[in-house]
C-alpha cells in the first residue's frame, strides 16, 4: 500500500533529480517496491497485448521506458542496504529478494515480449536504425535469450523457482556476513597489545570500543579481504595471528551466520540452472554474455600468469624468512607475519616507510587536489561541494561536477567512513542513470571503509586507501560522463570483464608526478612529501607483487573452480573443495592465502562476481595497455583525457566495449604491459 506521499513515485525536483532523502522514511521502500512491479507489469502488458505489429519503437522503447518507480526505489533502496542498514532494511531486502527476482522473470520469461522482440531482432537490418538502437535490440534479444526465454513452460517453472531460491539464499549470505564480521571484531584490553599502531588509529579503536559499549577496550573491525590492513604495523606476533584467525574464520564457527551449507547449495543451484539454460557450468553459462566468451578463455589466461606469481611470491618469502633468520626471535614466516615483514623489507630496501606517508595523505588534501584536481586536468571538469543538498547520512557529502564552462556534468556524492550499518569494501552506486531517452542526469556515490579518526583529529588514508579512492573515482567518472540514448546503456552498464578497466586506469593518476606534487602535503606543516620518497615509492611499485598477484589470482581461480562443477557433481564440503582448487591451481601455500575464502567471498556469493571474479585481471590488460598509451602521449593532459572521455567513458555501454577500445588505441591490447607491471614477464 503506497501512500500518495511517497516519494518515489515521481521524478524527484531536487537538483540533478537528486533523490529526496530528507523526506524518504524506511517505511516508503516496501509500498515503492510493490507499486513499481505492479507499474512495470502493466507496461509490459500494454506493450503484449498491443495490436500493432512489433516495431523498434511500441516494443523495445517502450521496454526501456518501463519500471521508472522501480528504477527510483532499488537504487537508493540498495545503495541504503549497503552502506547504511539496520534491521528493517535487512529483513525487507531478504523479503524482497525472491519478489524481484520472480518479477524479473515475469518480464524476462514473457513469451509474448520474447516473440516480439524477437520479430523485431529478426527484421534488424530493414528497420532503419542507427548504430545504437541497433545495438540494443541486440542486447535486449541476447539477454533474453540466455536467460531463459526460448523455454518450454515446465522448465520455465523450474528456472522460475531455481531464481527464487537463489536470491533469498545470496541475501542470506551477505546477511551473514555482515553479522559474523561485526562480532568477529576483535578487542583487546591491553593498549600495550595495539604497539605499532598510531596514536590516531589507537584513539579510532578506542572510540569503536566505547560506540559498542566496550570501556577501556580497543577494537578492531575486520575487513572484507583475509588480510588486515593494522597487519602491516603491529608488532606483536600473537596480536597479528589473532586477528588473520578471526578474519578467516567467518562464516565457518558453526551456528546460524554460517556459511558453508549456502556456499555449496548456491553452487548446486547455480549448476542447476546453467544444466536448464543449456551450459556445461555456471562459468560457461555467465562468461558466454562477457568479453572472454567462456571458461577455458578465462582459466588459460589465469593459467599463464598463476606459476610465475607463485614463484615470485615464494622468492619474496625468501626474503621474509632470511630477515627472521638475522633477528634474535626465530620463527617459520606464517600468514599473519608477511605484511609485517614486507614492510621492514620495503623500508630496508627502498627507504620507504609506507607508515610515515600517512601524515601527507590527509583525505581532504587527496580529494581536492589529488582526485577532483587530476579530473580538472583531464577532463576539464569542476567541483564544488553543495552543503545545501541532503544525502542519505550525514557523513555524506554532495558535490556538484561542470564543465570548465558552467555546463552541467552531474552529482558525486563520498561517502567515506566505515561504520557497522555498511558493508565491507569499496564501491560506486548510480543514484540515478543519465540517458536522453528519459531525460535523466546523472547522480553517483563513492562507498569506502576508511576508518573514522578519533574525535577532532583529521583522516589521514592510508597509501592502499588513497588507491582505493582513485579507483572508485575511476567509476564514478564512468557514471557521469557516459551520453547515451537508452537507460539500458547508462553508465557503468556494460560487460562485468570491462566495467574495472576505467576505474584502474583511473589509479595512474595517484602517482603521477603533477597530481602526487599537488596533494601530497603534511597535515600539519603543510611541507611536501619529500622528493627522496616520492622517487622511491615509485621504484617501489612493483614490490610485493608476488604475494598480492597470488592473492587475487588464488581467489579468482577458487571463484572458477566452484563455478566450473557440473550439475552432477556433489561437493559436500567446503574447506576440501578450498584447498583442492588452490592446490590445482599451484597457489597453496599457506602463507600466501586467498584474498577471500569461500564463506567470506561476498563478491561471488551475493555481490554479483559469480564467475567474474577474474574480471578486475581480465581488464588490467586493457588498464595497463592503455596506461602505457597515456604515458607515452605525454600523460596528465586535456587532449589525451578528451579522447579517452569521448572514446571510452562517454560511451557508457552503448556499443562493444572492444570495438570501443580499439578506436581508443588503434589496435587491440596486448597483454605485455601487464606482465611488465605484474613482474610476470620472461
Ligand atoms: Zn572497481
């Protein structure tokens, strides 16, 4: 039952069609959901039951332009779910997630708009359509039919319910995650315990105590990846080892936040379901709608880049161990010790103190003038902070991004800190998705975890958080800067292999010695960073590449394994099936572990990296291929950011992402620049 008050149920008239937080209440998003499906299944039906023919405009236009309410709500509704919950949004997402995917079937399995759509994709060439509209009726007839829409009736039922099934049970494990994270935190009593650490993180840690009721306590949250970024700086060995064993523990304690009977009833299903769609495996099911096509393009690639990773890794273990061997405390170099040690290494070997860096990363600095001041260079664009505007939470903030002109780009809005309510990681959201179609601007969010400073004192990021901000800046660039026609199209919209490539092309800029001179300043004596250093952190570049190229490729080809089993394949237990795929792969060694382990591996069990996990690799090819074009057209300038804008991220998804590519750069990529940077090459 939607009030008539509800706001989502016309276009907001805030500025960029901002959506109107101030007046959104938890309360609205259920009734928004069941108005919205109704809405667009009434638009559907009105374009199956028209008794015109079928032509590009009553039956594909018409299917762009339905499901605006639902559009309105689901984005902000999850973008909420995920960065601000509580339980009502938690209950309600799990509620929703088997009624939007049984509306989405409606849709996707409606054999009346199959056939429609269909007679229109069969006509494509006499219909007069330019390049675009081609395009996506294209799309539309491929996604379709993947999904199941050329069907008889009794397995359309059971796809019906194998979706059903499969969302509640994704929701259910990021919920569980969620959970077992918060109380896997880990205290500690003794502030002696926390030696290492800045004063700035001990006060943070303090005050996360005390928000959990906790007095003269320390905690310390978990981080999505096994690996915790305090590793690096903690001195103590049994502080370290206790906080790698808590983060990899989730989700394997037992009790109602485990996750291993999901991991393995969502592989049975998803195999199920690929059987039923005609595919050997959910891998092949999801990589015949990627740029790589399918599986065995996926693992030869993972395949030719895992042992000379593993031999690397093992080479720096080397190291590691040999700096024990020196010291007057002997031990067997164990997970929990690498971080630590990579850093006195790092030190010793470069004169980089990646600790010391923190004093000239202060977050305002790195926004304004390291993020916003390499967009400006680039891209010609501006910022401005709009406090007059009203995000979700109070730690939002609103800019507003034009043209060097005044002309209007869009809205980002930051959101920084880390805090209970938000999930793990770092992400974009589209608030709302540009297209002319509907006449809709373009209003993005930047999710990250950065810890929150102590009361008064200032953030200062981290050198990997600093990265992290400049890669989901890449995305957010992608969002607002895509013109397309169609909503379809909008933004982000495009294959999953290439949807990392803008965002780390984006990371270039960090060190790049224009932005890095202009951002990097201490916080308090407002010097620069000394050029000594800055020379070394890029000699430095390369360094620990062996762990972290195993790291990622370890949970990558873990994600393929579990995605590759066929329906008739049992797997009963999850550490076996674990540690059987790492061995297979030549990446188990134990000091080494996967990024993420199978009952925290929330990109592939509920945040849609299903067999896609090897996409971010997948699409450092084009990243480092077209890093080495910037670089070798003289780098940070108007010229080369117009054509990579005009090129690549004004596109959006509005035509093949390669052919796009090769207008950029003249030829295919090549994967050597990949190789050079991963220190993989001969
Ligand atoms: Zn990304």
């Amino acid at each position: 039952m939607s009030e008539p008050s509800n706001p989502f149920l016309a276009p907001s008239g805030l500025p960029y069609q901002l959506p109107p937080f101030a007046d959104i209440r938890d309360e609205h998003y259920a009734g928004a959901f069941e108005r919205g499906m109704a809405e667009q299944l009434a638009e559907i039906d009105a374009i199956v039951t028209s008794t015109d023919g079928p032509t590009f405009e009553n039956t594909i236009l018409a299917l762009e332009r339905s499901g605006r309410i639902l559009e309105r709500v689901g984005n902000v509704f999850f973008n909420k779910s995920s960065a601000d919950s509580n339980p009502l949004t938690l209950a309600l997402e799990e509620e929703l997630a088997p009624l939007l995917a049984a509306h989405s079937d409606a849709i996707r399995l409606n054999p009346a708009l199959y056939a429609r759509i269909s007679a229109v994709h069969d006509r494509l060439d006499e219909l007069g359509l330019d390049d675009e509209a081609r395009y996506l009726v294209k799309r539309h007839h491929t996604q379709f039919t993947l999904a199941g829409a050329g069907l008889g009736d009794s397995d359309k039922e059971q796809l019906r319910a194998l979706n059903g099934t499969l969302s509640t049970l994704t929701t259910r494990f990021e919920k569980n995650l969620l959970a077992d994270t918060n109380d896997l935190a880990v205290v500690f009593d003794d502030m002696a315990e926390l030696d290492g650490l800045s004063a700035g993180e001990i006060a943070a840690a303090a005050q996360a105590a005390r928000e959990r009721g906790l007095e003269n306590s320390y905690l310390l949250s978990l981080v999505l990846p096994t690996g915790h970024p305090t590793l690096t700086s903690l001195t103590r060995r049994d502080v370290r080892e206790r906080i790698m064993r808590a983060s990899r523990t989730r989700g394997i304690r037992g009790g109602e936040h485990d996750n291993r009977g999901l991991v393995l009833e969502i592989t049975r299903l998803r195999a199920e379901r690929a059987e039923l769609l005609g595919f050997d495996s959910h891998a092949a099911f999801v990589t015949a709608d990627e740029t790589a096509g399918n599986p065995e393009n996926v693992a030869a690639m993972l395949g030719s880049l895992a042992p000379a990773a593993a031999r690397n890794a093992r080479a720096e273990q080397a190291d590691l161990q040999a700096l024990v061997d020196a010291g007057e405390e002997t031990y067997d170099v164990e997970s929990w010790d690498w971080a630590f040690l990579t850093e006195q290494v790092r030190a010793a070997r470069f004169a980089v103190d990646k600790a010391a860096m923190r004093p000239y990363f202060g977050a305002e600095r790195v926004l304004s003038d390291g993020i916003f001041f390499a967009a400006e260079q680039l891209y010609g664009v501006r910022f401005a902070e709009r406090t007059d505007l009203v995000a979700y939470h109070s730690e939002v903030r609103v800019f507003e991004v034009t043209e060097a002109d005044g002309t209007p780009v869009g809205l980002y809005l930051l959101d920084l800190h880390t805090r209970d309510s938000k999930r793990g990681g770092a992400w974009m959201n589209p608030l709302i998705a540009q297209n002319t179609l509907l006449d809709q601007p373009t209003v993005v969010v930047n999710n990250l975890n950065v810890p929150r400073p102590a009361p008064g004192a200032p953030t200062l990021l981290s050198f990997d958080e600093v990265r992290t901000l400049f890669h989901e800046f890449g995305h957010a660039l992608h969002g607002l800067f895509a013109r397309v026609s169609y909503p379809r199209f909008a933004g982000t919209n495009v294959y999953r292999d290439f949807v990392e490539f803008p965002s780390q092309v984006n990371e270039m800029w960090m060190l790049w010695p224009e932005v890095l001179a202009n951002y990097a300043v201490h916080h308090e004596t407002g010097e620069r960073m000394p050029q000594a250093l800055v020379d070394n952190i890029r000699r430095s570049v390369s360094f620990n590449e062996g762990f972290l190229t195993s790291e990622y490729l370890a949970a990558a080809m873990l994600d393929q394994a579990w995605h590759r089993i066929d329906s008739g394949t049992i797997v009963d237990d999850v550490a076996a099936f674990e540690s059987d795929a790492l061995a297979a792969a030549g990446l188990d060694n134990p000091a080494v572990p996967t990024r993420y382990s199978s009952t925290y591996f929330a990109h592939t069990f509920s945040g849609g990296y299903d067999a896609g996990y090897y996409s971010y690799i997948w699409s450092e090819v084009l990243d480092a291929d077209a890093v080495e074009w910037f670089t070798e057209n003289g780098g940070l300038t108007r010229d080369n950011g117009d054509r990579f804008r005009s090129l690549v991220l004004g596109v959006g998804g509005s035509k093949d992402p390669l052919e796009a590519y090769r207008e950029f750069r003249g030829r295919d990529a090549r994967i050597e620049p990949l190789l050079v940077r991963r220190g993989l090459a001969e």
